[in-house]
C-alpha cells in the first residue's frame, strides 16, 4: 500500500557564516540541525523537522537552485543576489532580509596608490572582482572608465602583485585589508543575507512553504 508522504520543503545554504548564522534562527523556531557540513560529507542535511531539510551548496550556486526549484527556498547574500538577477532574472522572490553576515561592498586600492587623482585625472582603472556587475554599475555611475579583470577569490592579492589597481569585495571587520596594506576608498552598498523563495514553490505549495516563511521573518526579527 502507498504511503501518503507530507510534502518536504528544501532549503539550499552554503557553509560557513550562512550556515553558522542559520542555525540560531531555526533553533529559534523549535528546528534542531542534527547534522553539521563542518563534519559531514553529506550534501543533503535532515533537520528535527521532517519537513524541512537542508541542501549544502556553494554561497553563489544558492539563487540557481532557488530559481530552478531544486530547492524551494535559500539564504543568499545581497551581493551574490545582484549579480544573479543582473544575469539570470526572474522566478525568485526575496521576501525577508535576516539581517546574518553582514557586511558591505567596497572599493579598495594599495596604501600608496592615489585613487582621488587617478579618477580627476580620468585614468582607466582595473578593478578586479567576483562582482562584475556591481562594479561596472559603480563605476558607470562615476563615470570612471575601468577594465574589470573576474577573480573569483582572494581579491586582495590582485594590487600587491600588479594584477589590478583597485578591488572592489566585501569588507566586514577590515582586517583582510589591513593584513594587506589596502584601504578602503569607497564604500559601495550594503550587504547581508535575504531569504530567497522559489515563485512557483510559494504559488503551489503556500501552505507548506508559509509557515517556513513566517518562521523566518520571527526569528530574524532578534537580529534587527
Ligand atoms: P564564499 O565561499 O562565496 O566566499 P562565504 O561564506 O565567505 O562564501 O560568504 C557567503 C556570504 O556571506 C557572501 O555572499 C556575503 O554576503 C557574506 N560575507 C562574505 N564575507 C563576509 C565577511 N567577512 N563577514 C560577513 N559576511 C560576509
Ligand atoms: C571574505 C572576503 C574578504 C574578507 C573580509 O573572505 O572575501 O576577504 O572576508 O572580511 P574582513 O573585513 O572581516 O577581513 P572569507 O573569509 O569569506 O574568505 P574566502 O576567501 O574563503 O571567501
Ligand atoms: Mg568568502
């Protein structure tokens, strides 16, 4: 006889700070995560819940999975969610900011550069970055003419060895620039991770997938 199964709602993180700073917020609402990435090599977590489990994906592959319903919900930074949208748009809502990894965006060059009279001077910077669409915005707006070169980590290494003027990354306590001999010469926008939800998931599945939702929103609400 077929066993008439409750409907499972899959939720795509990456490890790290995402997964670290999502824990308190299920815990919050009764949901233990009885399994950690750190130790295991399992990619698809259980929670306490059995209708809630976990899919361990890199921080940037978070809005494909989402956005194809591989996973019906995700918690994606703000700005590995601009650059999907700016290349894959549609098919996702973003309904919460849980206000966990906080962070922002900035442009960053070597102490002994001088990035003021090199944008009076109207110089063709190269920037390096894994946020290629963010920086040719930034810069655009500035009217600032740049090469961008795509890294896709470690950012901060591209000026010491003359792979770039100036990076734009995120920037959280400033240490990895100050490790580096960076500074900070512009502040671009302000980062932290949202709750993204697939948009036929929520149209088909509302009564399984609100709950989650709501839960969400109450819990993040401590980190306001
Ligand atoms: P990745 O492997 O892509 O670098 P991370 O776990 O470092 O993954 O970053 C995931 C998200 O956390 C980023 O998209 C960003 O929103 C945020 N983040 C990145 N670095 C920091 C930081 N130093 N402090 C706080 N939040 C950060
Ligand atoms: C991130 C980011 C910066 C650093 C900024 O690196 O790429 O290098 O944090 O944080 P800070 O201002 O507090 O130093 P991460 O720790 O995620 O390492 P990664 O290179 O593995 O992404
Ligand atoms: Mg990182």
């Amino acid at each position: 006889m077929n066993k008439i199964t409750e409907p499972v709602i899959t939720l795509a993180l990456s490890k790290g700070r995402i997964f670290d700073d999502t824990v308190p917020l299920l815990a919050e609402v009764g949901i233990q995560v009885t399994e950690s990435p750190d130790t295991s090599r399992k990619l698809i977590l259980p929670t306490s819940d059995p209708h809630l489990r976990l899919l361990v994906v890199r921080a940037s592959d978070v809005p494909t999975y989402v956005q194809y319903g591989a996973a019906d919900i995700g918690i994606a930074g703000k700005d590995v969610l601009y650059e999907h949208v700016k290349e894959h748009p549609g098919g996702l809502y973003q309904p919460i900011d849980l206000d966990i990894a906080k962070c922002h965006l900035a442009v960053a060059v070597r102490k002994d550069f001088d990035y003021e009279a090199a944008v009076k001077q109207g110089a063709r910077l190269r920037v390096a970055t894994k946020y290629v669409n963010v920086a040719r915005e930034h810069f655009a707006n500035k009217g600032v003419y740049v090469d961008i070169i795509k890294l896709y980590g470690s950012m901060e290494l591209a000026p010491l060895v003359g792979l770039a003027d100036a990076i734009l990354d995120v920037v959280s306590t400033g240490s990895t620039l100050r490790a580096n001999d960076l500074v900070e010469v512009e502040y671009v926008k302000a980062v932290s991770s949202r709750l993204i939800v697939n948009q036929a998931s929520l149209k088909t599945r509302t009564q399984y997938l609100q709950p989650f939702i709501d839960a969400f929103a109450k819990a993040s609400q401590g980190n306001k």
